[in-house]
C-alpha cells in the first residue's frame, strides 16, 4: 500500500511497485495479485452474505471451504510480509498488516472449527455460544446451545432480582375512532387535557405498576402490586361535553382496544430504557462475582461474557442471557488495536524521507523522467 | 416527499438555499460572494443541528434523518482540505451539502424518538461520527476522481493538487477513520449483542466498502502508474458502495438485519 500524506508530489507520486525483473520480483508480482484476489473475492462474498441474511451468511463464512480461504488469507499476509522488504522498513504499514493477522487469527481460533482444535489437540473443552434462562431468586449452569444440546459451566449464576426500566414519563395517547385528531398527555396523577369541542376532557386519576382486581363480595377493587409482575395501567376519569364522567382503565399491553360506547381510542405508551438483571457468581457455594447487567454491560467471568438477551415479558421474573466464550478475543482486540495505530501512523502521521524520487519509482523504466512526464500528463490536463 | 414545516425543516431548507446559491453564485465567478453564502449555510446547518441535539435530548446521530442533518456541515471539511492538504473542489462541497439535506428535508421521518437499550452506549457518538467524517471525504474523493476521468485540472495560480492525487489524499484521510468505524462498531457489537461480528447485512456492506478502498490503496501501489484512470474509478465504485452500506441497508427490506432501528 501507499503512504506518505504529507511530503513532495512527485515523491508520492512515484510511490509504486517497483517492477523489477528477476524471480523475487515475479514472486511479488503474484504474491500482489493473490492479495488482489483474496480481496475482491472477500468483497463479493460480503455482497453476498448481505443479501441471503445473517443467519446464512454465518454459516457460509463458517464453511469449511471458507475457512480454507481464511487460513489462506493469513498465510498470504504473512508471505507478503515476508516478501516485500518495504513493509519491515515502514512499521506503520507492518502494524496495518500485522493487525490484518491478529484479527484473522483470533477470529479462526475462536470459531467453532479453532475450538474443535483446542479441544482436540490442547483438551480445553469451551462451551459454545449458548443460552442460560435463570428465575429471580435461583441459580444455574447450564447453558443451552441453539440445537437444544446442554453444556454446563464450572460455575453458577444467580438471577437475584430482573426489572425492566422505561423513559419517565409515559404517554397518555388519544386518538378519536376515525384517526383524524390526536392528543398526547405525559403522565401524571392529575394531569389532565382538554380535548376538541364535542369530545370533553380527560384527567389521570391512578398510575399502576401491575394492576390487579381484588374481588370482595360485590365489590371489586382495582389495586397496584408492583414487584409481582408487569401490568402497566392507568385510571382515566373522561368528562364528556355534556357533563357526563366516566372512568376508563387504559393498559400498556392491551393497546388498541376499544370501549365500545367511547368515541375515543386510548393507550398508555412507555418506552423501555433498559432491562437490568442482577447476577451473582457462585463457585464452592460461595459468591464470587456480582454485577448488575444491562444491554451494553456484559458481565465478564471465568473466560465467558454473559449478556441481557431476553426475558419474561409477561411477569419479569425470569431473564435470558446470552453466554458467549472470549476464545481468540484478546488476539482480535490486539489486531483492531494494532491495526488502527498503523492505518492512522500510515496515512496521516508518516513524513516521507527527505529524498526526491525513491530508488524504486526509477528503476521502473529505463526513462523515468519520460515516464514521471507521462504520469504527470495522465493526472493533469485542463482546468477545474 | 414530504415537506416539514416545522422550524427544524425550515432551517434545514434555509441551508439547502444558501449553499444552491452559493454554488450559483461560485459558477458566475463571484467566489467571494459565493464564500459568504457557504459560511451562511454552515452557520444554520450547524444551528440546525444543535436544535436538534435540544429537541431530543441525546447526540443526534440515531436514524437516517440525523445523519444526513449532521453530514450536512460540510464547511469544516472544505477549509481543510484547501488549507491543509491543497484540495479545491469547494464548489463540489456545496453541492454535496445540498445534496445530502435534500432527504432529510423531505423524505427521512424527523419524529424525535428515545434511544433503545442497545444504542445507550459510549460508543454511539464515536462510531456514527468517525462513519460520517470519513463519508464525507470519501465523497469528495470521489467527485476529484469524477473530475480526473473528466480530465478536468486545477487553475496553476491556485497551487492545487491534480485530481488523480487529490483523491488519493482525501483517501488517506478517510481511510483511517473508515477502519476506525468498522472497529468501533465491532468493539460495541461485542458488548451489546455478544459477538464482534454477527454477519449482519449493514456489517458486510461496511466492510464490503472498506475492501474497495483497500483493493484501491492495493491496486495504485502497483498498477496506479500505468492506469491512473482506473484508480479513479475505484474511488467512484467506492462510494457507490458506502452509499448502499448508509441507505439501502436501512431503507431496503432486503437486508433487515441488527441495525435497522437506524431507518429514517
């Protein structure tokens, strides 16, 4: 690759492979187009797997003829290292090729063939990619893999409580039957909203957590029990034009339901801010970890991360969790590390040498001034 | 299409004017003129902008809409590259900046929405802004390359580079700051969904569009010499790539995948 932002035209300019005859030269002329190959061959592939879904492009870039092509591609990097001597000579551009083989190594010793050859020749037995479902108050270590196999960790998680937070506050939302008006009320006991002349008022009485019926006799009792379960409610007193109040029981689940005498739609909007469960590691009967996970804040232990994946929408009182092994990670985090300070070290820090032409850019033709000129005139001609 | 008439869409439209018309006024020979009105239109792009960021409440960069809004603030870029690097083409950035608020004006869904779960991440900012930068310079990029084919030079007296290694510059600027988006967006894939590469669609055009800039870098470092118009056209193709990677992932059922909540 190129380099040298900063620093004479015609340096930069002159900054191509040197074509020099001879076999090394014939070597790094096909080690140049492999690399070209492998390239756009990954490039059609990745086109590829857009379009067929995650799920299959998965299982295509984890074929077998495709992790020939991996192992090809690494080796390649490694020849082209090796062969081409500018690439020792300027540590910018090794560490962008050198991150390319991190990368690649660390994702081949991950996947799943890396982890049938760890476990094969080294006996390091990694439990696969998987799910653990866990109840609040209960602990376990098996974990599920997608075809239904259990494997169980050395360790146990325990779930101590899973909640789900929401944006404060939620919506009150309205709407009349035909859909042409609608009014928006944030939530609060006492608020209340003015509608349209011919559709009266609306104030929020009650705000429940998990709204439950209590039936005592004839009577029956709306009441709120938070921390058993999610049913999200309100109790909205509606006075109609002409004086008449009626109380209406509007529901975060059940949007979209109609009171057959009401001229008006209601639902109760919350949006979900986060979904929190609280997890303990327990090795020997004793705790050994403890962290409080949500979405983008895995709880790492023992060589596993264990993410917020799923959970009991209609109680909260289990979480799913997603269990993912970190074999080949350090190796891939070492590569996206090595592989960004070389891209910007490269191509926005590297001054050239104080030289006017390299060696290489005059041995391409026997008249390299003929042929600077003629390089010159393809990028130059009339004006802007 | 649609047209907003809110106070967000008449700044945004406010901005489309004033760079139109300093293009216009750039082509009519009035660079001067031209200059102010491109200053005009950054000023409200930016206001646009941080209107915006007020309205609701978190870095703008979610959907397609806040993107292109922010892709707008083009000026920024112009000045550098003239200054720094010896690259003219302003003229081509009004038009870019035009070009890019046309969608967000009247066809992407402006309605502020909250920040799922998965995009509550300190990599969030980074990520879409490292992306959005280096778009930019790859778009210009591009259009020098266009100008390159075209056979099209700078004037002597304005000291510019040629188009062929004008592109070449603005490709190494954003070439490193394309890795970096790809390897942000990884880093954050492994913390909220488990795994640094789940071979979702807009994942593979991304890479797909850095391959392209990578097969460039490749193919002028041994062919450049001899075929400097084929380089060109690598950078063209490149940012017909990045434009599929940005819209048609998010727009397209073809590809719903891990980030389609990013559809405007």
């Amino acid at each position: 690759m190129q380099g040298a932002l900063w620093g004479p035209a015609e340096w930069r300019n002159n900054m191509v492979m040197s074509v020099q005859r001879g076999p090394k030269n014939r070597l790094r002329r096909a080690a140049m187009w492999a690399a070209m190959a492998i390239i756009m061959l990954l490039f059609f592939l990745s086109v590829y797997g857009a379009f067929i879904g995650p799920k299959r492009a998965k299982e295509l870039f984890n074929s077998t003829v495709l992790g020939v092509y991996w192992v090809a591609f690494a080796l390649l990097l490694m020849v082209g290292v090796v062969l081409f001597r500018r690439l020792l000579r300027v540590p910018a551009l090794l560490l962008v090729h050198a991150g390319c083989i991190l990368i690649l190594a660390g994702a081949i010793w991950g996947s799943e063939a890396g982890r049938s050859l760890q476990k094969t020749l080294l006996g390091i037995d990694i439990v696969p990619t998987g799910q653990m479902q866990i109840h609040e108050g209960y602990s376990d270590n098996r974990v599920i893999l997608e075809d239904n196999e259990i494997h169980e960790l050395p360790f146990y998680i325990k779930l101590k409580d899973f909640r789900v937070e929401y944006y404060e506050p939620g919506h009150l939302y309205i709407q009349t039957r035909q859909g042409d008006t609608a009014w928006e009320l944030p939530v609060e006991i006492g608020a209340e909203l003015q509608l349209d002349p011919g559709f009266g008022a609306v104030e929020i009485l009650r705000v429940f957590e998990n709204f439950r019926i209590t039936i005592d006799g004839d009577n029956r009792t709306a009441v709120d029990e938070p921390g058993t379960g999610i049913n999200a409610a309100l109790e909205v007193r509606i006075k109609t034009p002409d004086g008449r109040v009626s109380t209406r029981y509007v529901f975060d689940r059940s949007r979209g339901h109609i009171y057959p005498d009401s001229p008006l739609y209601m639902s109760y909007e919350r949006v979900i801010r986060d979904y929190v469960s609280e997890l303990q590691v327990i090795r020997n009967g004793r705790v050994v970890a403890e962290k409080d996970i949500e979405v983008n804040h895995p709880l790492h232990f023992g060589g596993y991360h264990f993410y917020q994946h799923s959970y009991d929408a209609q109680a909260a009182e289990y979480t799913v969790l997603m269990v993912s092994p970190d074999s080949g990670l350090a190796s891939v985090y070492s590569g996206f590390l090595v592989l960004c300070i070389g891209a910007f070290w490269h191509f926005w820090l590297k001054r050239p040498p104080k030289v006017a032409m390299p060696q290489s850019a005059q041995t391409r033709s026997a008249e390299p001034d003929q042929e600077a000129n003629k390089w010159k005139s393809n990028t130059q001609s009339r004006a802007y | 299409m649609e047209i907003k008439y809110t106070i967000q869409g008449l700044l945004i439209y406010i901005t489309i004017a004033a760079y139109l018309l300093a293009l216009f006024v750039s082509l009519l020979r009035r660079p001067r003129a031209g200059h102010v009105l491109y200053v005009l239109g950054f000023v409200v792009a930016v206001v646009s902008f941080g209107y915006r960021w007020y309205h609701v409440r978190h870095v703008p960069m979610q959907n397609l809409f806040e993107v292109f809004l922010g892709l707008g603030m083009i000026y920024p870029v112009s000045v550098f590259c003239r200054r720094v690097l010896r690259i003219g083409g302003r003229s081509a950035d009004m038009l870019i900046g035009a070009v890019v608020l046309v969608p967000a004006g009247f066809f992407f869904d402006a309605e502020p929405q909250k920040l799922p779960p998965a995009l509550q991440s300190w990599l969030f900012a980074p990520h879409v802004a490292v992306y959005m930068i280096s778009y930019v310079f790859m778009a210009k990029a591009a259009s020098h390359a266009i100008w390159q084919l075209a056979g099209r030079s700078p004037i002597d007296d304005e000291n510019l580079l040629p188009p062929e290694e004008a592109t070449y510059k603005l490709i190494c600027i954003g070439f490193p700051l394309l890795t970096l988006g790809l390897i942000l967006g990884s880093v954050w894939g492994k913390l909220a969904w488990g795994d640094y590469w789940g071979w979702d669609p807009k994942e593979l055009w991304s890479l797909a569009s850095w391959l392209v800039y990578v097969g460039y870098l490749h193919y002028r470092y041994m062919f450049g010499k001899r075929h400097p118009r084929v380089n060109s056209v690598w950078a063209i193709a490149g940012v017909v790539v990045i434009v599929v990677t940005l819209l048609w992932v998010n727009l397209s059922r073809l590809f719903a995948g891990l980030h389609s909540y990013g559809a405007g």
